[in-house]
C-alpha cells in the first residue's frame, strides 16, 4: 500500500517537474535527479506481495568468501567457489522452490542472474542472493551488482582481514547506508586477529552505525595444513540467527520503512531543490520592487537622453514658424478647404488649425525626415532600446542573486523589450498631432481668436472714421466753410489705420503659440506616456512570470507536504540500520 502512494508521489513529481520545466523553471538536471531516485522495490521480485521474503545479498570485495558463506548457510554448492579472480560473475538468487516469482522489473540484467530453488525451509523467509565482486578487474560485475541493489533488503558485506579497508565497497556502503539493512561479516578469521575487529568497528561506528551487527567466520575448508590445529573462532551461527531475525515481520518492516522513508527524502530533497529555485514570494517582491524602481530612474534618464532628439525634430516645424509670410500664404488655402463643408463648424481662423494645416500640407508636401516624416518622429533610438536592456540584465542578476531560477523572467522581458521602440514612437507621433490640433487652452484660444477678429475689425473700423472725416471735410470746403483736407490730415490718417492693424496684429503673432514650442511640449508628452507604458509592459511581463512561478510553488509545497506526510516512520535505534543522518 505504502509503495502504491510513494509510487503515486514519484508520478506527481514527474508531472510537476515536466510542467515546470515547460514554463522553464525546471531543467533536465531536475528530472535526471528524479530519475536517479530508485524504484525498484524488493517485493516487486515476489508473486506474493503481502508476505515476501526478505532479500538478503552478500555483498563485497572479490575473494573474501560470499559463495562460500552462501553455499555454507544452504548446505550446498548453489554457487561456485574459485581460486580464479573474480569467480562468481552473476546474480545467483536462492530461493525456496515454493516461493513464487513475479515478472521480473525489466531494468534488471535477467540474463546475468540464475535461480537456485532450494527446500530448506529454514530459509524460506529469505531469498538469499550471492553477488558478484564489486572491486575485481571486470567492471561488468560491479554494474551487475548495481542494478540488483534496489531489490536488496539487507546486505551482509563481506570483508576479510586484509581487505576491509576496500575503496569501492566501503564508498557504496556510505552512499548506500540508509536503504539497506547491514549486517557486516569479516570472513576468513582463521588469518585475522582481534584488533581488526575492533579497527573495522570503529569504522563502522564513524559511518553512522552505532551499534553495528560485525561477526566474523572462517570458511576454510578443511585440509593437510589446517588437519589438526585449533578450529578458528567462527560465528557462522550466529549469523544465520541474525539474518533469520532480520527477517522476522518487525525488523522486516523497519528494513522495508527505512529504504522506503530513504526514497522519499530524496524525492522531498528534489522538490524542494527544485522548489527554491521557484522563488519565495518575498523574493519576487524585492525583484519586482527593485525593477520599478528602475524603471523610475530609467524613465528620467531616457527623457533627458532623448531631449536632444525632440528638440531636433521640433526644429523641423520651426523653419516654416519662424517666417510669417509662408504662414500667411499657408492661411488663404487652408480656408477653401473649409468653406466646402458647410455642415461643419464655421472657418477656425485660429493659429492651431492653421498650424495643423500647415503640417498636413508639409507633410503631404514632401517636408519628411527620412525616418517617417513630421507626424511620425522615430525619437526613440538604439540607445534608449540599450538602457532598457541593461536594465533586463540587471532585473535578471538580481533574481539570480536571490537563488531564483530567472530564465523565465529573462525570456519575458525579452519578449517585451522589442516593442519598445514601437510603443513609445506611437505614443509621441500621436501626442504631437493632438498638440498640434489644440495647442493651447480655452483662454488663451479665446484670446487668440479676438486679436485675429480684431485685426480685421480695428482697420476696417479705423478706415471708416478716415472715410467719414474725408466726406465731412470735403462738405465743409464745397459750402466754403473750410479749406480741402491737407496732406497733414492724408499722412495722419494712413497712420491711424497703419496702428489699427499693427497693434492687433503684434499682440496676436506675440501671444500666438509657437509650432516649435508646440511640437517640443507635445513629444516630451508622448515621450513620458511612452515610457510608462514600456515601463508597464515591462513590469507586466515580470508579473506574469512572477504568477507562474508561484503557482509551481504552490504545487510543489502541497506535494512536498505529501511527500513529508508520507514517508514512513523510523526507529533510528533499530536493529540492522544506520543511524539517521541529519537532513
Ligand atoms: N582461508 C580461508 N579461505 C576461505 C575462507 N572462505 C573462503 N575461502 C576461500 O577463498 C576463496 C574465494 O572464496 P569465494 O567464496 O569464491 O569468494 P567470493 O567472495 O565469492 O569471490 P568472488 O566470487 O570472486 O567474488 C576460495 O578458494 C575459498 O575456498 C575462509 O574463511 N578462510
Ligand atoms: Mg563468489
């Protein structure tokens, strides 16, 4: 039941890990590492898999004696003993012809491994498995023995006096040590001496086993030269009343619960591996904070940066401001064009209409720049997309910093980057025509239009109480009154209508808003509502990155809380187990 949930466990991480490393918050490495976690379980080798037998494999170094302690412990030869090195090359599993076996799990090498069916019902709670040597010439053997540790459930390792400092072994029971249940044999004690056992316990003891199960046996076989000396000590009894309690249902299951709570620690560690690369929240936070607080800074830097730019482009509309004799002609076509719609408002004799106008005609007219036109500035620049890239970089350093996984945000805000240019060049082209529609405000507007009024009326105006004093003067000199009007009264009068027309008129080109300044104020405009608008795309880019992050997290805190609920509890003092290491 338990390996069904942690099976079902191992299958969420999988889909997890797939659909995060879909969004780009997982790598391959991640899904390698769950990959490496084993699977395999010892019961999956059983028919029976309520009740099936405890999986014993001798395990170690080649010569020290496995088979022979094998071969001794059933009472037969089920695997061959050799003076030739290494001797056993394959998986010899011994198991009681009553015992079914299920479809083997198909990353096991079969056609290594040979079955020895034996009727000594003394062993029939146990499969006992000789392996090959784990430290011989033939690297062959040393895979072999991999790919059947995860079905093992205790190892009896095996050393002999001589070589129980041996490298390989003493590594894989050091990576290995959690998921198997030890029980440690230094064999061929007939050339060993005491203080090898105590050195080999202190090992032990350094390696996490606090009270490691260490006997040892002399399997030498009874020839000329041992013919009468003293039988050397031999705790092969001892080790067969070991195994077989290391089988009994209790010890068992602490065996089994241990390798189990070993798989889903490391599962937990992937996830949670995987899980702070996600992000915390408060990361996120301090990224997102720090990046809007770039943008501020950007944004006033950019506005400086691209002043000349606006200035230079605004320069095009002062050429055709500054003489007023274009922009008097510019006035008479723009009228016709009214008078056609006689729907529409009355003619606009305002500066702003006829500066639109003026623009309209430049424009239609050939008075482009290169980049697009008058109405289309390309203010933004490679240097203005650059700022905004070192700025990606920086947003994308500081998540590094903070342990988080950024190439997600990178892709993001690369994404985004590109339409910069565009944004803010449309933002700008579109304010300096509304500038340019309606320049100023109502008053001023207003204003405007009364001095344009004014100068038509005041010289009109000004010319009939000239033409009225003519006719009364000429009246006064006919009935002989009074002299004809002088030259005097001639060059006063052409003054006063002179100043009728020049005082409204200076007022009106003195009030009037200049294109130039117009153009300026309008793309400086545009610019600044641009910028916040790349500097809200930017920042919704982050935002949805920072949303897929955070639901990974999520799904990866619940799983990791499973994984933790689930993993069997561990009697660290048990018999047979390495003391837990600290996680
Ligand atoms: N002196 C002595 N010789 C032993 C003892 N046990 C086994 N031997 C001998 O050591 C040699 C190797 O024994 P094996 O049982 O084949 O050793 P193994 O560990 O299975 O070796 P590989 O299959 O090569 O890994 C044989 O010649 C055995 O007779 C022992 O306790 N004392
Ligand atoms: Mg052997």
């Amino acid at each position: 039941m338990a390996t069904n949930r942690a099976d079902s466990l191992f299958a969420r991480a999988e889909a997890w890990i797939t659909a995060a490393a879909a969004d780009g918050f997982c790598t391959p490495i991640d899904a390698q590492r769950l990959a490496a976690i084993e699977r395999t379980a010892s019961d999956a080798l059983f028919a029976d898999t309520e009740n099936p037998p405890l999986v014993v494999a001798f395990f170690g170094g080649t010569g020290v004696g496995k088979s022979s302690l094998v071969n001794r412990m059933l009472d037969e030869t089920v695997s061959r003993v050799g003076v030739e090195r290494p001797t056993t090359h394959e998986v010899t599993l011994a198991i009681h012809r009553d015992v079914r076996l299920a479809a083997l799990p198909p990353e096991l090498p079969v056609d290594r491994a040979r079955m020895a069916p034996h009727a000594s019902d003394r062993w029939r709670c146990v499969a006992l498995a000789d392996m090959p040597d784990v430290d011989s010439a033939d690297a062959r053997n040393l895979a072999l023995v991999r790919a059947w540790l995860p079905c093992v459930n205790l190892l009896v390792y095996v050393v002999s006096p001589e070589r129980y400092r041996d490298d390989i072994g003493w590594r894989m029971l050091q990576e290995r040590g959690a998921r198997h249940g030890w029980i440690f044999v230094l064999n061929r004690w007939d050339e060993g001496h005491a203080a090898q056992r105590e050195q080999f316990a202190g090992m032990l003891r350094e390696a996490g086993f606090l009270n490691p199960v260490l006997l040892v046996t002399s399997c030498r076989p009874i020839d000329d030269s041992t013919a009468g000396k003293t039988a050397p000590p031999d705790e092969f009894d001892r080790l067969c009343a070991e195994i077989q309690s290391a089988a009994q249902a209790g010890n068992a299951d602490a065996i089994r619960r241990a390798a189990e709570s070993e798989r889903l620690r490391e599962l937990a560690a992937v996830i949670s591996g995987c899980t702070a690369r996600l992000g915390a929240p408060a990361d996120w936070m301090r990224v997102r904070e720090s990046c809007e607080h770039r943008l501020q800074n950007l944004e006033v830097l950019i506005a400086q940066g691209l002043e000349w730019p606006i200035r230079a482009h605004a320069r095009l509309f002062a050429q055709r401001d500054a003489n007023w004799i274009p922009n008097a002609q510019a006035l008479l076509p723009a009228r016709p064009a009214l008078r056609d719609a006689p729907n529409e408002h009355p003619p606009d004799t305002t500066e702003a209409s006829t500066s639109a106008a003026t623009i309209e005609r430049e424009v239609a007219g050939g008075l482009a720049t290169a980049e697009g036109g008058a109405l289309q500035p390309r203010i933004w620049d490679a240097w203005a997309d650059a700022e905004f890239a070192t700025l990606a970089d920086a947003v994308e350093l500081e998540a590094r910093n903070l342990g988080i996984q950024a190439g997600p945000l990178r892709r993001a805000l690369n994404d985004a980057l590109p339409g910069a240019a565009d944004l803010a060049n449309s933002e700008i082209a579109r304010a300096l025509r509304l500038g340019l529609a309606g320049p100023s405000g109502a008053m001023r507007r207003l204003i405007s239009r009364l001095l344009g009024a004014l100068v038509r009326l005041l010289p009109l105006a000004a010319l009939a109480v000239v033409a009225y004093s003519i006719v009364r003067g000429y009246l006064r000199a006919v009935s002989g009154n009074l002299g004809f009007l002088d030259v005097n009264f001639a060059l006063h009068s052409a003054l006063f209508v002179l100043i009728a027309w020049l005082l409204p008129y200076s007022l009106h080109r003195l009030l009037r808003p200049r294109l130039e300044h117009i153009a300026e104020t309008a793309m400086r405009n545009g610019l600044r509502r641009g910028l916040s608008r790349v500097g809200a795309t930017l920042l919704s880019a982050l935002d949805e990155v920072l949303l897929r992050a955070g639901q990974h997290r999520e799904s990866a805190v619940e799983l990791g809380a499973e994984v933790a609920a689930a993993e069997p509890k561990c009697d660290p003092s048990a018999p047979f187990l390495r003391a837990r290491r600290p996680r």
